[in-house]
C-alpha cells in the first residue's frame, strides 16, 4: 500500500463548535454552543432575495462584488464611523467573514513572518497563519476581565511581526477595546510596517450604551488596516456566508489576488437583496438594544444560580464561570452539561492554545425566547 502525504494541516481535528454540536444532536440538547441564530430573518430581505432569483440574477458577480452592495457598506462604515472608503477600489465583498480573515492572512503573511494574536481567540487564526509558514505570538488574556497588557504586548513585537490580529468585540469573552487600548496600540505600530486585521463582526452588537471603536475610526491605524465584517451576524443569516473586506486601495489591490483564485466572487442575488435592504438603516441600527434584551433575560435567569457571570459589554455570547459547582475541567463540565442538563456550551479553553482552563464555558443567546426559556429551566436545576 502506498503511503500518501498528509495535509499540512494534520495536527487540527474537528473544531469545537462542530463537536459540541454533534454532542448536542446525539442527546437532543439545546444547543447554546455553535454561534447561529435559531429564529428566521427579516421576510423582507428573504423576499428580495426571491425576487433577484426569479428576476435572472443567478450568473458570477463581479470578482470585486456588486458595486451597490459595495456602496452601501461603504455608507455604513462613514455613518458610523466617519470613516471613508472607495466602493470600487477598497471594498471587497466575500464568502463570509473567515474568508476574509483567511484571504488577508494568505495574502501578507509568509515563512517566518510572526503574527500577534490575543487569546482567547476564534479558531482561525491560528491555523490559517501557520498553513502560510507564518509564527503565531500570543497574548493570554485572563478571567474575569480578559484585560490586555500592552506592555507585554510590546515584548512580543519584533523586526519579524507582519501582522497584528484584533477581535473587537471579541468572541469569546464579550469584550470591546476602549480608548486607551486603541492609544497604546497606535504607539506600538507607529513607524512601523505592522499591518492590522481587525475582525470587527460583531461591531453592531454592542450593549449598555457603550460605543464600539473600529479601527477604521483612526487614521493612523486605518492606513493599514483590513476591516473585516460579516451580513451573516448583521442580519441572522450565517448559512449565507457573505461578509467583506474594507481596506485601503494598495491592501485592496493584493486582497483581490488572492480573493480571486479562492472563490473569485460571490453570491449575486443575495448580493443584490442585501444592497436593496441595507438602504433602512433602522435594520442594522435596532441591532443592539434586539440582543441586550436576549442578553439581559439570560443573566437575570441565572441570577439565582451557582454560575458567576462575567461581563458581557458585546457579542451574542455570554461567558459564565462554574467552578462553586464542579471542579472538572472546562471541556468535560460542557460535554456533561450537554448530556446529563441537555444544554449545549463550549469551554472557553478551546479558544486557548495551551487549552487553559479558567472553568468558563460560552452561551449564545441568539436564540429564540422559548429556546432560552428551555435551557434556563435546565441550567436552574444544577
């Protein structure tokens, strides 16, 4: 028998949200794990993408995406922070936000060149870096408060760093950079040819009246900077896979290289109903107080249980720390929760490379108001 290569990616199994979903199904559990809406979208944008079908809108779109749909993100992102980017030249629609993500990472990053991640961190990262021969640097924010410690930061920053990846609001933890988190990263790329991913997918769901900063807001962070964004978590459909990239026209312009050999353009009438619907400004701007409502019911019915909640200032996740009720680690509390109490989480170590284990699990609570109640009956009962 002959012996065939393996992938270069040969050391990562099945990621954690498709196995706590797995887990989920064989026990018929509520699923509170994987980070997808359970409630239909707006029938207004389902609609419209009904109709661009039937009007015969079903050929390859513009490698770039559809110059209204690139019109309107491109008002979106001045409205809300006075931001200005060309819709032609510096907006690339793409097949979702880890697309994005994986392009941008493909394009800049080669051998040896050392990337800046804070942990805990989305699952692609990491990956994708090392697939492209790059070094992942680390940064291991904490529970409760998952601070950033700048100065340490800095040691991490050499003549090698290509790129620094953000997740603002961060998923897993809930938490949004502040201004003086923005300061100090400003110092550290000043003068340097450091480029700034800045995964910003969750920035219209952000609660308590506090204010999400893109990095698109600075100038000099701007300049170079690739913003990512995602419709899928803009408007509850993450099954359509279309998001975009927002960055000045020389990053653009290697984007697209690379964009166009992966999946070269995607989705036209999806495309076109987006752009018609993102015209009501109300169907994105309502975004916040719709999921702190889902957040708040969530934390009040946990209130009189033994979970200790953390803060939750974005996202539609909230983390919860169990360690007054077991003292397994996090991945083993979350597989007995999803079969013995049928509610499905994630451990917060998955997110860690080391697999550092705070005793935290994740919630989604995009859920449905009768999927949430189900699940706090059940969690009220450890």
């Amino acid at each position: 028998m002959i012996q065939l290569p393996l992938s270069k990616l040969s050391n990562v199994g099945t990621t954690i949200f498709s196995q706590m979903t797995q887990l989920a199904n064989e026990n018929e559990a509520i699923n509170l794990s994987q980070g997808f809406p359970d409630f239909m979208p707006d029938s207004e944008l389902l609609n419209l993408v009904d109709n661009f079908i039937k009007k015969g809108f079903n050929q390859y779109a513009p490698m770039g995406g559809m110059i209204g749909l690139k019109e309107e993100i491109a008002r979106k992102i001045e409205n809300s922070h006075q931001a200005t980017y060309h819709p032609d030249s510096e907006i690339t629609v793409t097949a979702g936000g880890t697309q994005a993500i994986f392009t941008a990472i493909a394009t800049f990053v080669k051998k040896d060149d050392e990337v800046i991640i804070f942990e805990p961190a989305y699952d692609c990262y990491e990956p994708t870096v090392e697939l492209f021969g790059g070094i992942v640097k680390r940064f291991e924010m904490k529970a409760p408060d998952y601070e950033i410690d700048w100065n340490t930061v800095k040691q991490l920053v050499s003549d090698k760093t290509k790129m620094i990846i953000l997740n603002n609001p961060n998923n897993p933890s809930g938490k949004i950079l502040k201004e003086n988190d923005i300061q100090e990263l400003i110092s550290i790329v000043k003068g340097t040819s450091i480029l700034i991913l800045s995964d910003e997918v969750y920035e219209n769901i952000v609660f308590d009246g506090k204010q999400h900063l893109s990095i698109c807001k600075y100038p000099e962070l701007k300049e170079r900077s690739l913003l990512i964004a995602s419709f899928g978590k803009l408007f509850h459909v993450t099954g359509w896979k279309v998001g975009y990239c927002a960055a000045p026209k020389l990053l653009t312009d290697e984007f697209r290289k690379i964009h166009q050999f992966n999946v070269f353009s995607v989705n036209t009438p999806i495309q076109l109903a987006l752009a018609e619907y993102m015209k009501n400004d109300d169907h994105y701007n309502q975004l916040s107080r719709f999921f702190q409502e889902k957040r708040d019911f969530l934390r009040k019915g946990l209130e009189n249980t033994s979970f200790e909640l953390l803060d939750c200032e974005g996202t539609y996740f909230q983390a919860l720390k169990y360690d007054t009720i077991s003292d397994k680690n996090d991945f083993d509390f979350a597989s007995e929760l999803t079969i013995n109490h049928k509610v499905a989480s994630v451990p917060f170590s998955s997110f860690y490379k080391n697999k550092l284990n705070e005793n935290v699990i994740r919630l989604c609570f995009a859920k449905k108001q009768e999927t949430l109640e189900r699940a706090l009956e059940n969690l009220s009962k450890l």
